[in-house]
C-alpha cells in the first residue's frame, strides 16, 4: 500500500513559457519604416555613385580662373565619389596660389560646386612675396607684385610679427598724414620704417613701442613740411632723437634741427 501511495501522489503543476503577444500593426509600421529607409539610403548610395558630368565654380575672380581651379581632372574624378574624396578636391583647390579657403559639395546626381573665396593681399613680403590680412605669407616667387602695397621683410618665420607691428602704427601714421611705404625687422632684431615721403624711421631693437610713441609725438610734426630735406630720423636714443639731412640740403638755422638738438639729450642707446 505504500508503494501505490506513491506512485498516486502528483507533482505540483510547473510553470509554462508562453511566447508574447505581438502587437501586428505596430510592428508592420516599424517594419515599413526601416524598409523605406533602407531603400533611401539604396538610392543615395546609387545617386553619389553616378560620374560627375558638370563642375561649377562660383567666387569673384580676379587672381585665380576658373578654369585654373577646374584643371585638376584626377583630383575631380577622385571628388565623385564621397565626403572624403570630397575633401581631397577641396584641398586640391586650396593649394592653388590665390585661394585662401573653399567648399566642395555634390549637386545630385552628377555636378560638384565649388565655392572659391580668394585671398586679399595686404602686403609684399621681401622681394616676391605676398603676405594676407591675416598676416600669413600665402604666395612666393610672384612675378607682378603689386606695386601699390607696402613692403614687409624679416628672417623667415616672422612675417606675422612683422605684420602685426605694420598694422599696429599704420592706423595712427595716417592720422599724421604720413604712410608707410616699407618696414624691415634685420636678424638682429633692429627695427626700420620708411615712408612714403621718403624718410627712412630708425627705430632699433630696444623699447620700439616707446620710440615710436616718441615719433608720433614729436618727429612727425619735425619732418611735417620738411620731408623733401630729411634723409632719416634716428629714434635710437633714450630720451630724443637725431636728424640726417639730404646731402644736397642744408638743416635750417632754428628749428626742426634746433628743436632735435634740444629733445636729444642723452647718446644712442643701440646700434
């Protein structure tokens, strides 16, 4: 009796897996939707793989043609296809002498426009050099550099230096009715201007801030008329400055020679 006592005793009831209701038309909605963007992004891939067959060039032209920016068959067959060959073009076009910056974007299905912003020249660096407003030497061996702009030299790497200096007195000379005409920085550092008059501004390597705060001040004013009979104003002195006059000029008897004698008090300070 035992043993059918046993065997008859049931075992409790387990847990059964049941699967989860879908909710069909939720579904075939998501199911649409990833399908219709699948099929988009088919249709891009197809349309971006198409042969480029126009190129356009758009930018105010005056240093660079468009047919210059166009010339590079191997670089445009390589600008078809993608952003990144896309990039490629655009430094392409970026390396050419007069661009200062571009945008390259595909026109579906099969043209590229190419924006193209030139460079401004502010002023020549040395004797063939073109330096921009931001003062980065951008073009080197130039054969017709503008005669109009202002001259800038310095040792190679300093032609932002030298450029932020020009910048910085050019606004205020005007002002005095004067232009600079050059500026040079030599390897030791010394500092020089000339102006448009002709007058050559010795400013040397030590505190040229305050030499030229001194000029503004008075030497403008001292060559203001005589500009024709003054070869250089040396600034290089501590508390004045000294007078060079035209070999076939003579200074006059009072001022502006008196008047320099009297600001120059102590010896130059530097070479």
């Amino acid at each position: 009796m035992g043993w059918l006592r046993k065997r008859n005793r049931r075992k409790p009831a387990g847990r059964r897996f049941e699967l989860p209701e879908l909710e069909w038309p939720r579904a075939g909605r998501v199911l649409g939707a990833l399908a219709a963007v699948a099929a988009l992004a088919a249709l891009l891939a197809l349309g971006l793989d198409q042969p480029v067959r126009a190129i356009v060039i758009d930018g105010q032209f005056q240093r660079v043609s468009a047919v210059e920016v166009g010339a590079d068959e191997a670089a445009l067959d390589r600008g078809a296809r993608g952003l990144l060959d896309l990039d490629r073009l655009r430094e392409a076009v970026e390396a050419l002498a007069w661009v200062d910056r571009a945008r390259v974007q595909r026109l579906w299905p099969d043209r590229i426009r190419v924006e193209v912003v030139e460079q401004q020249a502010a002023a020549r660096w040395g004797e063939d050099g073109l330096l921009n407003t931001r003062g980065e030497l951008f073009a080197t061996g130039v054969r017709h550099v503008p005669p109009e702009l202002p001259r800038l030299d310095g040792p190679p790497g300093t032609e932002w230096q030298v450029a932020q200096r020009y910048l910085a007195i050019q606004g205020r000379l005007v002002e005095q009715g004067l232009r600079v005409a050059a500026l040079s920085m030599d390897p030791r550092g010394a500092w020089q201007m000339r102006l448009s008059n002709g007058v050559t501004v010795r400013l040397g390597r030590r505190q040229v801030d305050e030499r030229m705060e001194r000029f503004m001040q008075v030497g403008a004013q001292v060559i203001a008329g005589r500009a024709a009979d003054i070869d250089y104003i040396d600034m290089r002195y501590s508390n004045g400055f000294s007078i060079g006059w035209r070999r076939d000029r003579k200074p006059p008897r009072t001022s502006p020679a008196a008047m320099a004698r009297r600001i120059q008090g102590d010896d130059r300070t530097d070479g």
